[in-house]
C-alpha cells in the first residue's frame, strides 16, 4: 500500500505510523518489533453480489466448515496477544455475519483497531451508528465504477446506488469512510469520475486497486492495464491528489498491490522536487516494499491462514488447531519462509532490479498465475529496463542498496 498523500504532500494518518514506521524492517513476524501482522480476515464467503473480479469466488449461500462465534473469540483473544495492530473484517460480505458486531467490539477489547471491507449495501444510517458506536476505525466501501460499470461488475442493478447511500449514512454520522476502486480496462476512463465523487460524496479516503490475478479476477488477467495505462492511471491520481490539497480538501489517497507505483512517484519528484524526492525515498526504505507474510496475513473463512488474501492456494496452517500466532512464526512453510527472506528466491527482471530493497518483489500471486513460478517476476510492473537497471543513481541510493 502506497500512500500517495504522505509521498507528495507529507500528511500523516493511521496506516502511517504502521507503512513508516522505523524499525519497521527489523522485524519478519509483523508491522514493527514486538507487534504482529495487520490481518485480513474473511469471516464469511457468503456474499449478496457477485462480482466478477472477487479474489473469494463468493455467492450468495452459506459455505459449510465456517469458523463459528467461539472460535472467532478465540481467533480475536490470540491476535491481541500477538499485538496485531489492525483487523479487516472481510468477506464476501462481512456484514451478513449475524455475530459481525459482536466479533468487531471483541477486537475493541483486545486492542486491536477493527476494519471493515464491504459492498456498503447493506450499511443504512443505524448500522453505520452502530459501526461508530463499537470503535470501527475505517469502513472501506468499494465501487467499480460510476453507475453503469459499477453494476455490470457487482452482478446487481442497483448495487452502486445503494453503495453511494452506505457512504452517505456513514458521512452522516461521522464514521470514517474510504472508497475502495480496482482499476482495470473496463473503468480506467471513468478515474476522473471517481475522483469528482470523491469531492461530491466527502468521502475521507480512497484505495485505488490494481488488479491481482486470482479468484475470478484471474479470468480478467487480459482485462488488466497496460504498463503505459498504468503510468498514466498514476499521472491522474497524483495529478488529483495535489488538486485536492491546493484546494484545502483533506483526502487520503492510496494506492494498493503494486510497489512500482512509489518508485513511479519517486522518479517524478526527483525531476522537480529533488529534497522531497530523497524523503520519499527514506519513507520507501523504512517500509521495504511488499510485505505479505511479513506485516500482512489473511485468514479465510474456514480458519486456513495465508500470506495475503490472493495467495489462498498456499495454505500455512489453520486457527481452528493451531494458534495464528504460532503458524505466523513457524518457518517451516517454504513459501512462508521464503517471503520473509525473498531477495535470493526472485528471478527473471526482480532479481537484478535496483530498486529491489524498497519494492521487495511486489506481488508473487501475480508471478505465479502468469508463469506457474511463485519466485518469478511480477508481470504488472510497469517500470521500464532501462529503470530498473540502468541510469546513474543518486549517492544515497547507492549508498543503502550496499548497506544491505
């Protein structure tokens, strides 16, 4: 996750102390030393839409073998030993779970800030109260699109207005609110749109997503950007970003599952902002890049614990026997091993990319729905040959990239 608001404009939320934080890369069990992973978890498969990009390959059903009230206790009682800082209630939808605010206020008393990704269709003006109430710390409600694209992805009609109406009760109550937008070839023309709902709707964040081949977004892997589109997607978000700032708009802009995007920036900024380019530069070396299996993991709906909710298809261990605290440590999982030491593991332009120690490889689901190979390189970077190994770099990054 890149925060574009903190590279450009040097603003400071929540995620940033956990992303920027020094001493972040010290450790190889969580976001900082002495705490675990921000954790992702999938508390239910069952969904109201179906979507054709979800990563979960929800429906509308209920799934048998699905971790129940008490073990979800236990589950929340084991994270606020292990100090995992955040919790992403997610699903398919997290708010058709009956016991969804009950498991939410647990994790309140456990210490641990309760997140929530959903459709928002389902969030009227008293549940958004009701997330208020128990200390929910965001709610990120995802769009697709304006109207027309939103709800040929959804598979609803009417799935955007009732989005927009769960961002609007949420607004109306003063619970933080994000809109969450994964771009790819049917609505990168519409980015401008978003932005202006964005403004229209005051919506206090927005994550724009890139697409990660799995689940049925893998059937959209020829749907993605081009590397040129990608550039240009960023060149509008960045553009948007400072347009909000000049005009006094606090937004927190981000931009999620690809690392080249900071890099990107980084370049940008040495062109006409040299001094803030080298700060942007420290931040990406206080975060070190990708860090599933690091400082991010997911649990799915039937307890199975993973380095990220694309890579379900390697499974570590499972809550319902073991303590997620013990799995997340326990190095005898070669993929889990490997993530949290990948350097030597990379290959093809990963492996001999300079900015290896601020990107760390970027998403390997990716590398491996393309090419079968977990190590081999992302295919979505969009940075060029001559980026990742040619040109003279500045003293202070031939500086760090000796030093480690």
């Amino acid at each position: 996750m890149i925060s574009i608001t903190k590279f450009l404009i040097g603003t400071d939320n929540f995620g940033d102390s956990l992303r920027y934080r020094h001493g972040a890369r010290a450790t190889a069990d969580g976001t900082n030393v002495g705490h675990g992973p921000v954790v992702a978890w999938n508390m239910t498969r069952s969904c109201n839409l179906k979507c054709v990009h979800c990563y979960m390959d929800s429906d509308c059903k209920k799934y048998e073998g699905e971790l129940n009230h008490e073990e979800g206790i236990n589950f929340i009682d084991d994270l606020g030993k292990f100090k995992v800082p955040v919790l992403l209630f997610s699903g398919g939808e997290p708010l058709i779970r009956e016991d969804f605010f009950k498991l939410a206020e647990h994790a309140v008393k456990r210490n641990i800030r309760p997140t929530v990704s959903t459709n928002g269709t389902l969030i009227t003006r008293k549940v958004a109260e009701k997330l208020k109430n128990i200390g929910v710390g965001y709610v990120g409600i995802s769009l697709d699109g304006l109207r027309e694209t939103n709800d040929r992805f959804r598979g609803e009609k009417g799935a955007f207005d009732a989005a927009v109406r769960g961002i609007e009760n949420c607004v109306a109550v003063g619970q933080r609110v994000g809109l969450r937008f994964t771009i790819n070839q049917h609505n990168f023309k519409e980015l401008g749109d978003i932005f202006r709902l964005i403004e229209e709707l005051k919506i206090d964040r927005a994550c724009f997503y890139h697409l990660v081949y799995c689940g049925r977004g893998n059937q959209m892997l020829q749907e993605d950007l081009s590397h040129e589109e990608s550039r240009r997607a960023l060149d509008l978000i960045m553009e948007k970003t400072l347009d909000f700032h000049a005009r006094g708009l606090n937004k927190e802009i981000l931009t999620v599952d690809n690392h080249a995007d900071g890099i990107y920036l980084y370049m940008k900024l040495r062109e006409r902002d040299p001094k803030r380019a080298e700060e942007v530069y420290e931040l990406m070396k206080i975060n070190g890049g990708n860090r599933s299996g690091i400082a991010f993991a997911n649990v799915d709906s039937l307890g199975n614990v993973h380095p990220d909710q694309f890579t379900q298809n390697h499974t570590l261990g499972n809550v319902k026997e073991k303590a997620f605290s013990e799995i997340w440590r326990d190095t005898t999982h070669p993929i889990l091993a490997g993530l949290k030491d990948r350097k030597p593991l990379l290959k093809g332009r990963c492996s001999r990319c300079k900015w290896l120690n601020v990107c760390n490889g970027n998403f390997r689901a990716r590398a491996e729905a393309v090419t079968g190979d977990f190590w081999e390189a992302d295919p979505a970077c969009y940075l060029t040959e001559e980026e990742i190994t040619g040109g003279v770099e500045d003293d202070y990054i031939l500086e760090y990239n000796q030093s480690v």
